[in-house]
C-alpha cells in the first residue's frame, strides 16, 4: 500500500513512488510479476490473478495498492467460488522419472512436488541450482542458462493477458495511459474531455510488468500519450526502457490524488497543441 516517502514520509497520505522499487528492487538477475489495484472492488479481483501467476509459474508476486484504495470503500458483491476461474497448480505425485528442475515446455514452470511423497524429495534454498537434477551447482554455464530461464518464464506470463481494450475512442488525438489509483479521475477526465468533442481514449494497466504484449500497437493509435501518475514519472521511465515509447507525464507528489479538472485540463492542452509538449510543460 504506496504511501508518501521515503521513510516514514506521509504515512497517511496516498503515493505510487514505490513502482520501481516493486519492479526492480532486487539482488541479482530475478524478475518477479508486479500488479497494480485499481479501486478497493478490484482489489480482490487482482489479488485473484496474482494468487493464479504465484501458483501455475511458481513465482512471487507484487500486488501494489496505495493509500487512496487502503483508505477507500467500495460496493462489491462477493463472487461464487464456483464462478471464480479455475487455478490448476499442477501438482506432480508419481516419483517416476521426476527431475525437480524439469520445466513445462509453455510456462516454464517446475513440477510442483507435494511434500512427504516417497520419491520427490529435492534440494531447496538459495543457492543456484542444475537445470536438471536441482544439485547445488556452481557451473558458470548453467547459472546463465538458470537466470536466463527464471527471466523468460516471467515474461511468457505475458501471453496469459486479455486483450488491452481502450475506453473511450479506441484511437484519436490523445491516449491516456494510468495504472493503480488514478483510474477514477482518469476515467471522469476522459468522459468529461469526450464530451467536449476531444478524440481521446483511456487504457488502464493491471499489470505493470511484464507489460502487456499489445500495449505497443494500442499506444500507437495515438497521436499522443499522457501518463498521470503520483510519482515523478516512474511508468513513464519503465514504459520507455521496456518498450522504448515516449510518453507526457503529468506528475503529482502532494499526497493527494488528481482531481478530474486537473487530467481534464492536461488532456485538453496536449489535444490543442500542434507542436511537442514535455512532461514539464504539464507540471
């Protein structure tokens, strides 16, 4: 739940200065999923599809919230579990010809073997591991191979996205990317600047990395992208080193959310200008 910092910062107040941290705060070569809620309802609703990546490609998770959400209430009609989509771990139980770093030829998962069965016993821990048999090794080799491989099966979760459709116009004037607690003022801006003749669409992002596979083709309907976002332009710098697309951002760090009047007045200015605007002139 982003907060404003660093430190003990502005314990209160909402923030999403945490992106980077989440994305790229780690030792070593080792990606991890990162999702981003967008209201408090969807908030079950990503925790779902976080829970469904950590289970069918064996990997942590990061779900970001921020304190807008945390301190937000919401309708929300709790789901069926019978209607919920199905998570299937596949669990592995016949110790017969198991290899504990064998992988699943599409997710690249390993066999998740349930604990206490004869015959499945394997090494875990930190240290790195035969791409095989799961032995302690030390082969320069293999270690590239591993660390290439945990990477790659990060980013085939990708392929498991729906398809990124935009509200509002699906092409246009201005595309609005956001992610995380911004969607409501976005999702009024864009329906407000619509009804006063702009050619503007919004896409919303879920899951910040890896980053949805279509996104490229979909920003590129756009004649321009404004990124809001209450950072100093965390996504804008990650979209533009994942996927090298530039973006505007409008930027806010006060602790407090957008209002609607100020993505409004952002969307209207970039459709109204004929020449370049930087993210500064926005500020």
């Amino acid at each position: 739940v982003q907060r404003g910092g660093p430190s003990t910062g502005l314990p209160t107040k909402t923030e999403q200065s945490d992106l980077f941290q989440a994305v790229y705060g780690r030792n070593g070569e080792s990606p991890i999923p990162v999702l981003a809620a967008r209201s408090p309802a969807d908030c079950f609703e990503v925790a779902f599809e976080a829970s469904r990546i950590a289970i069918e490609y064996r990997t942590p998770v990061i779900l970001l919230s921020d304190g807008a959400i945390g301190n937000g209430t919401e309708p929300w009609k709790l789901p069926r579990a019978d209607a919920l989509p199905r998570i299937d771990p596949k669990l592995r139980t016949d110790p017969e010809g198991f290899q504990p770093y064998s992988r699943d030829p599409e997710t690249l998962a390993r066999p998740w073997a349930v604990p206490g069965t004869k015959g499945l016993e394997h090494r875990v821990g930190g240290l790195e591991k035969d791409s095989l048999t799961g032995n302690v090794s030390y082969d320069p080799l293999n270690h590239e191979k591993m660390t290439r491989t945990r990477a790659e099966k990060v980013n085939r979760i990708a392929r498991t996205y729906p398809k990124l459709v935009p509200a509002g116009d699906p092409d246009g004037e201005v595309g609005v990317l956001s992610w995380g607690g911004t969607y409501g003022s976005v999702t009024q801006a864009v329906i407000d600047a619509r009804a006063s003749g702009i050619r503007v669409g919004h896409i919303h992002l879920r899951h910040i990395f890896p980053l949805p596979l279509d996104l490229p083709e979909v920003l590129s309907r756009y004649r321009r992208i404004l990124l809001p976002e209450l950072n100093l332009g965390q996504l804008r710098l990650h979209v533009r080193g994942q996927l090298g697309i530039e973006t505007i951002g409008l930027n806010k760090i006060q602790g407090k959310p957008f209002h609607v009047a100020e993505v409004r007045s952002a969307i209207e200015a970039l459709a109204r200008s004929p020449g370049p605007v930087t993210h500064k002139e926005l500020a």
